[in-house]
C-alpha cells in the first residue's frame, strides 16, 4: 500500500508539468496566454481581469458596504513569492469585509499588487480600456470556510478588494514603509515585518467619503489556477504613486531571478457578465449616517420640552 502511494505521489512531483505549473510567468513558455496548458480552469468563462465599460455598467444601489478593523493599527510584513508582493497583518480575523455585493462577512487575508514595464501599463481590470500603472488586490476569505484554502473551493469563497494607482510628481508618504523595505526582499521568499504598525484605513479607503463609488462583478484569481471563486469589488476613486515608488517594484526579482518588471494579466472574454456600478446614495455614503442618527433625537427632545411647556406651564 505505503509503495503505492509512494509511487503515486513521486510521479505528481516529477510530472514536468506540475513543476513549470508552480512557476508560472508573465512572458513566452509560461506566460498568461500558455497558462491554460496546466490549468484548464484558466480559459473559464467568468475569467479575469476585465475591461470595465463605464458606458456599458447595470447602475444599482446595494446596501453600505463595511469594512471592520482598519482603523487600528497592525504589525504587518511583506514577502516576495517570485510572483508579486504580499502584506499580511500578524493578527487573525482583526480586519472583515461585508455588505454592498456581498451575503457573508469576508476575512482579511493578504494584499498584493501588479504592475507594468512603465507608468503607461500594469493594472489587470481596465477602465474604458484605459491601463493604470498599478493596481493593488486585498484578498478576503468567506468566514464561514474557515481558511483561504478551503474557501477557494466554493464559488463564493472570496471577495476582492482592487485599489488602482495613477502616477503623480510626489510620493505617496502612506506607501514609503512598503516601498522602503522592497530594496531587503529583493529575492523571492525574502520578508521583512514593517518598522511602523500600518493602518490598513489609508491603503483601502484613503477617502472613505468615496468607499460607496465602485463597480462589482463575478471573476476568478488573476493567477493560475485561475479558480473563479472571487467577487470583485473595484473602487472607482484612484490612488497616487510617485515614478520612483513605482520603479521600486520593477526591481525585484521573480522565481528565476530575473527582475519582475511586469506581472499583469491581459484582460479576459466578459463571456454576457454583467458589471454593477454601485450609485452612493446619501443613506451609505459613510460620513453621514452618524450624523443623521443623532439629530432625530435631538428633534425628539426639543418636541418634549415644547409639549412639557405647554402641558404644565412650566
Ligand atoms: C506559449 O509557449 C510557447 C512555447 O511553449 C511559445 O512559443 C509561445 O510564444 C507561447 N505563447 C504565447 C502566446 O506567449
Ligand atoms: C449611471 O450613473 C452615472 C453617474 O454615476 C450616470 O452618469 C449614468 O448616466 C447612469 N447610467 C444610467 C443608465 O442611468
Ligand atoms: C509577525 O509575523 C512575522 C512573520 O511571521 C514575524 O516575523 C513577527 O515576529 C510577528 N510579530 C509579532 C509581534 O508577532
Ligand atoms: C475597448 O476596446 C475594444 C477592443 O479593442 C473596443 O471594441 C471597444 O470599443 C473599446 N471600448 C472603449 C470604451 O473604448
Ligand atoms: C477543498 O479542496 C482541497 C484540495 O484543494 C481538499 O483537500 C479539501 O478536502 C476540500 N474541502 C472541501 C470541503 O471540499
Ligand atoms: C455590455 O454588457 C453586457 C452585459 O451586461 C454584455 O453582454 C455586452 O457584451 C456588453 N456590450 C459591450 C459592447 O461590451
Ligand atoms: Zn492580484
């Protein structure tokens, strides 16, 4: 018996293709055209990333979508995998995401970001087919699964926030501790945990005044196996980056040891999806809410005492 799972499994790891499967790239052999050769699940048909047509979007009004826990500062760290950079926080279920698209409450479990060869090219999703330099993915997990990985199992097991960037003269003093330590994880599996605890607040939502302005639809991982799994949540409110933070992520390397100037995949078939773009209306644009809820009672009071006049001549 022991042998036979022996062989069976000595077989899984020596298969040519399951090695070059786990290194996927961005160019020639293995870049995104040839991915689906080792995952069929790659030429789906609610793949992405996606050219979102602003012109061509279903207009709705969803619930207010809520972010938990990003207000509080959290010791983070970041890792090259060879294929991107992540930032994961120390703390388990400290940052959750529910409501706007969503039935369930997600769990916080990394961010990433893609970017291009130059500041014209390097997001995934494309706006009016407009590239953007970068785009950052915060990935959260279905809560009920427990974990990423067995989440990745069911249609609904992730929900994903995308963030794009624009080039700007200044940099961005929130992404300096990111784009400080890129120079000390220049080779892949290289971390480093972040000097300053990082407020996740001004990397998802810098404005939360706009966090109700975005567009939503079914996709897939950007990334082989290319499972579609994932609720996309795309804010349409972009974020700055200098030239040079941007260049600081060209120069890390990939896998192979190559600099990983680019990793973005081209935009997939919409294959009849339709793309939601959620309208703000005054009821869940964040900032107001609060304030509502404290002038009714206000209003109730004031009555009181004007009936309490009348009523006993006070
Ligand atoms: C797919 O890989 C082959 C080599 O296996 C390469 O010649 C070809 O250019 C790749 N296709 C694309 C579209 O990059
Ligand atoms: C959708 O909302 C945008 C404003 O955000 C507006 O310009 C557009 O005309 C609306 N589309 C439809 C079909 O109502
Ligand atoms: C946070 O996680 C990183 C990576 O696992 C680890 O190096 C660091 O010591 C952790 N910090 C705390 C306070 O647990
Ligand atoms: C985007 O590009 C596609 C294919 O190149 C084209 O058919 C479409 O009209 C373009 N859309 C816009 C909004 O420019
Ligand atoms: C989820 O998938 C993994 C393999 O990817 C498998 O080991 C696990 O049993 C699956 N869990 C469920 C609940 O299907
Ligand atoms: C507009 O969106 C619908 C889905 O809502 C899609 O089927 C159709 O192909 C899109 N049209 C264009 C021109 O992209
Ligand atoms: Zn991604």
């Amino acid at each position: 018996m022991i042998m036979v799972f022996s062989i069976v499994y000595l077989g899984l790891l020596f298969l040519p293709g399951f090695c070059r499967g786990q290194n996927f790239g961005y160019d020639g052999d293995q870049g995104p055209a040839n991915w689906s050769k080792e995952y069929h699940t790659c030429i789906g048909k609610h793949q992405s990333p996606i050219n979102i047509d602003e012109h061509n979007v279903t207009n709705v009004s969803l619930p207010p979508l809520k972010l938990i826990g990003i207000d509080n500062p959290h010791q983070s760290y970041v890792t090259n995998t060879g294929h991107t950079v992540t930032l994961k926080i120390n703390e388990s279920k400290a940052v959750m995401l529910s409501g706007g698209p969503l039935r369930d409450t997600y769990v916080f479990e990394q961010l990433h970001f893609h970017w291009g060869e130059n500041d014209f090219e390097g997001s995934e999703d494309l706006i009016n087919n407009h590239s953007f330099p970068m785009e950052m993915h915060a990935v959260f997990y279905k809560e009920d699964y427990n974990s990423f990985k067995e989440a990745l199992n069911y249609s609904d097991g992730l929900a994903i926030l995308a963030c794009l960037y624009e080039v700007s003269s200044q940099p961005n003093p929130t992404y300096e501790s990111i784009v400080k330590v890129l120079p000390e994880i220049e080779k892949k599996d290289m971390g480093k945990v972040l000097q300053e605890p990082l407020l996740l607040e001004s990397i998802f939502v810098p404005d939360i005044a706009k966090m109700q302005d975005y567009f939503t639809y079914s996709g897939s991982l950007t990334t082989p196996p290319c499972l579609e799994v994932a609720k996309w949540i795309d804010f349409k409110d972009h974020q700055q980056l200098s030239h040079d933070q941007l260049a600081a992520f060209r120069d890390i390397r990939n896998w192979e040891g190559n600099k990983l100037t680019h990793n973005f995949r081209p935009v997939q078939p919409l294959e009849g999806r339709e793309v939601l773009h959620n309208i703000p209306s005054s009821h869940n644009s964040n900032g107001h809410s609060g304030q509502r809820s404290v002038k009714i009672p206000i209003l109730f009071v004031a009555l009181g005492a004007l009936v309490a006049i009348f009523l006993f001549n006070i």
